[in-house]
C-alpha cells in the first residue's frame, strides 16, 4: 500500500481489509474509523491507542455491539462518579440504543444482533 489515500479507498470496499494494512495506517484515526463504519469489528485490528479512542469505539459498536470485546478496557469501563466500585459486567445479549443526547449510547437487553462470521 503506498499511500493514506489508496489505504483510505481500501478499507472503503471492505473494513475488514484493515488487517492488510501496514501498522501505520491501522494507527491511522481516520482510516481506522472509515474501517469500523463499513464493519464493527474491524476494531479488532486497529493500533492498540486506537481501541482507546471512544469515537472510535462508539462507531465501532454502533455497527456490532460485541466490537466492545476489542476496546481498551479503560473505554468501557469508566469510573463511577458516586464513590461506589465498578462491578464487572457481561455484554453478552445487551445492544446499543441512541439516546436523547447526542452522541450518546446506551446499553440494553434486546434480540440479538447479526456479528462476524463464527
């Protein structure tokens, strides 16, 4: 691959063709992000600082909630502003809902959704 723009038009086609790339395009915010849109779980190959990137990851799991497998654990997992101790929590069967604030998911129980291939 020889440049940003033909990586860029690369994973257009298929998000999943972010694993062929160098690893300095899988670092790449806005390639990383044109990748998660066409396929949610294309965040499995992006940078590691990347799966750190809440935008990244709210698109990510906008296209298939179980991408949340592939985010930084510090992405998910935030600390509560009440004093209390996060619990750990299974995502298995909950699905992402937009919210009345902009910009804002929140998870629910509901039918599950279509993911990648087993």
């Amino acid at each position: 691959m020889n440049g940003r723009e033909e990586a860029l038009k690369y994973v257009r086609q298929d998000g999943l063709r972010l694993k062929d790339l160098p690893p300095e395009f899988r670092a790449d915010r806005t390639i990383v992000l044109e990748a998660v849109r066409q396929v949610g779980w294309a965040l499995e190959f992006a940078d590691a600082e990347l799966r750190g990137d809440r935008a990244v990851v709210l698109e990510s799991v906008r296209n298939f909630g179980g991408a949340l497998r592939w985010a930084a654990e510090d992405t998910v997992c935030q600390r509560p502003t009440s004093g209390t101790r996060p619990s750990r929590t299974s995502f298995r069967g909950l699905r992402l809902a937009e919210t009345s604030e902009p910009g804002v998911l929140q998870l629910g129980r509901g039918p599950p959704r279509a993911g990648p291939p087993s």
